[in-house]
C-alpha cells in the first residue's frame, strides 16, 4: 500500500513539473506543446506516453533557449510531427495494443 502511494505521490509531483516547464515555454511552442499533448494522449497506452510528451518538452526548451523558430523544430505540419512520434513509439499507442489483442485472437 505505501509503495503504490509513494509511487502516486511520485508521478504526481512529476506531472505537476511537466506542467509548470510547459507553462515556461514561450507563447507559440506552449501552444504546440498542449496542442501535441492533446492529440498524443488520444492513442496513450501508459506511463510510456508520458515519457514521449517529456522528450517532446526537452526538445521545445532546448529549441526555445537557442532561439528557433518553432516551424524549425516541427515543420509546416504539425499533425504530420505528432504522427511521426507515433509512428517511433508503437508500442505505447492504444491502437498498436489493439492489434496485438486481434492477432492474438486467433491461435
């Protein structure tokens, strides 16, 4: 029980930061970062989801700290550079489970 309860207080304490960096983050990368978050979460699997948006996250400070232009770090789509994430990641989308479900459905 006080595992599981450290571990809550853990991930909760860890998405709160996630939340105060994208708050950081300048007006336009912010505006990408929830748009992406949203979009993301729709196929998320678990905790392998989050640790995707984080990556995304480091990669817009970083690009926000040297000055880039967002479209720079993402393109003209931003649906093609959140459907590329997807496409890396498989095994943590809700689809690539329900898949996996279908295949083993039949033996």
């Amino acid at each position: 029980m006080f595992k599981w309860f450290t571990k809550y207080r853990e991930e909760k304490r860890d998405y709160k930061l996630y939340k105060k960096r994208i708050d950081a983050l300048p007006e336009d990368y912010k505006t990408a970062m929830k748009a992406i978050e949203t979009y993301l979460w729709n196929f998320a699997k678990g905790a392998g989801m989050f640790e995707i948006l984080k990556n995304v996250l480091e990669m817009f400070e970083n690009a926000a700290a040297a000055n880039l232009e967002l479209k720079a770090v993402v393109g003209d789509d931003l649906a093609e550079f959140a459907d590329n994430l997807l496409s890396e990641f498989p095994e943590e989308t809700w689809m690539d489970n329900q898949r996996k479900k279908l295949r083993n459905s039949i033996k």
